[in-house]
C-alpha cells in the first residue's frame, strides 16, 4: 500500500485533477467573477474593434487573427510561468481549477427545475439568457425546456467532460487553453449573422478539439437502457446537425431520455432552421432533473475511467 501511495504522489497527475474536483465543489468560482468569462467579455470587446469586414475572405482572415491574437499570448504567459513556479502541482491545480465549471452547470440545472416547475419564465429566460446566444425574450415553456436541455447538456460536456480530457492530454495548460478557446467560440458563434464568418476559424477548432472527447462521452452514456435505440439514432441523426462531436453527445441524450431537442432558433431575430435530434418527448422540468442525474452518474464512469488510465500512463502501476 504504502509503494502504491508513494508511485501516486511521485506523480501528481491524479492527485491534481482529484484535488481540482474537490477544491471545485467546495468553493466554486462564481459565474459572474470566473476568468472564463472575464475572458468572455474581453474577446466581444475585441471583435467590436475588428469585426467591421463586410467581405466575405476579409471577415475570415480577421476571425483567424483575432482567435490567434488572444490565444497565442495566453499560452506563451502559461508557458513562461511553468518553470518559475515552486511547486508545479500546485500550479497545474490552479490552472485545473480555472478550466472546470462543475458547480456553476449544476447550480443552474437547480434554479433552471425550480423556475420550470414554478412556470416562472421570466426567470427561466433571466437565468439563460447570458449563456445562449439565440434570443430568449419570446421563448416558450416548451422553447425554454429545450434550450435549457442543451445548455446543460452541452455545459457539462465542455466545462467538465472536454477539460477533464484535455488535462489528461497536456495537463493544466492544455485544460485551460481549451476552455479559453471554447469561450471564444461561444462569443463569436457564427450561428449570428453578425459573427459569420468571423466566428468560423475558432469555431472549427472547438469543434476538432471536442470531436473525441464528446464523442467518447456519448458512447458512455448510450451504455445500458435504449442503447440498441440510442446507436440507431447516431446512425440516422448524426449527420443532421453541424458539429459531429455536440451532435453525438446531444443525440445520445435526447435518445436515452426519449426527448425532443434541436428545431428552429431565434438568432438576432433572425428564425434558423435546426434538425430536430433525439426523442419526441418535450424537455420540462423533471425531464431537466433526469439529464442532471444522467450526467452526474456518467461523469462520475468518466472519472474513474480516466483515473484508471491515468495511473497506467503517467505512473506506470
């Protein structure tokens, strides 16, 4: 026992993303004051100054430049600092801790049930209104349902399940670029007229990066009731939707649960069409309790599955 501890802690790989875990749903950073979003905000501030191209080519280049021009700086400063730190565990817990958003996803699915339960809209719209980029002013029970549906969906895949992954890659650097690369993606999300193409560049890169994770956590979650049902759905729906990986993860959902998601969305006023993915059934709140509950089991398989390989890899047991 004592040899096992001692191979664990040469290596701190498991011991900082269970440290980051623990830190995390004990004291969460609050969503208003998380770096992410300051981040967030930084890079719509940024886009206000350059995205004014009206030509097609000219918006794409200055899209590309601009993720460039946020991202680059942030990992050389990463980069510089890892050598100078004391104690580098301390500085990949950090950086862990920065990129994970666990709390915050389940404190909304818990205001998001409340408010649907309570047909209070008006708060249901407050409360994702600053995280969707489609129009929340008109949406509907049944509208709020589903948007709520695939922002927990879609949260718990990126904030949690994409960074947990990335760290496993290339520690806390890598978990952190990605999550700063997301918030990019989310900012400038050509789903807006006003943000095609400048969005594009950033936008398929999120989508490279999240093509295994997602993917691999969506095969988890087919695992066991309607997984004969949930497979068929891949095969039929996955091409439907835009991104392969949020396709996958959204399907395997909505296939596991017999829920509706996906249709059209309001974006700048503008109606777009969506393909409709996963069930029939239409996202309330006990159906927003169920994915919390689905997801946190799921999470919880990843854990331990990543754990393990983390220990083979990085400790040789």
């Amino acid at each position: 026992m004592d040899d096992l501890f001692n191979q664990l802690y040469s290596n701190g790989a498991l011991l900082v993303m269970w440290g980051a875990l623990l830190f995390h749903l004990i004291i969460p950073f609050p969503r208003d004051a998380h770096p992410a979003i300051l981040w967030h905000k930084f890079a719509e501030l940024l886009s206000s100054k350059v995205n004014i191209n009206s030509s097609y080519n000219q918006s794409l280049i200055s899209g590309t430049l601009a993720w460039l021009l946020m991202c680059i700086p942030a990992y050389l400063v990463l980069w510089a600092l890892q050598p100078l730190v004391w104690q580098p565990q301390l500085f990949e817990l950090a950086l862990l801790l920065i990129a994970l958003d666990w709390k915050n996803n389940e404190k909304l699915a818990g205001d998001l049930i409340h408010a649907l339960a309570k047909e209070d809209k008006l708060k249901a719209r407050r409360l994702l209104d600053p995280l969707l980029n489609r129009d929340t002013e008109r949406l509907s029970p049944l509208g709020l349902g589903k948007a709520g549906a695939e922002t927990l969906i879609m949260g718990y895949g990126r904030n949690v399940i994409c960074v947990l992954f990335w760290y496993g890659i290339g520690g806390g650097i890598a978990a952190l670029m990605y999550r700063l690369t997301a918030e990019l993606a989310r900012a400038w999300s050509p789903s807006r007229q006003s943000y095609s193409p400048f969005g594009l560049p950033v936008t398929r890169a999120v989508a490279v990066l999240d093509y295994i994770p997602l993917k691999l956590f969506a095969l988890i979650i087919a695992l066991g009731h309607r997984t004969q049902a949930v497979f068929s759905l891949f095969k039929t729906q996955g091409a439907t939707w835009p991104l392969p990986g949020p396709s996958w993860l959204l399907i395997a959902v909505g296939g596991k649960l017999e829920l509706s998601l996906g249709g059209p969305a309001i974006y700048e006023k503008r109606k777009a069409v969506r393909a409709k993915i996963g069930g029939r059934i239409a996202p309330s709140a006990i159906h927003l309790a169920q994915i919390h509950r689905l997801m946190a089991w799921r999470i919880c398989v990843w854990l331990l599955l990543q754990s393990c390989i983390l220990a083979v890899v990085h400790q040789g047991i």
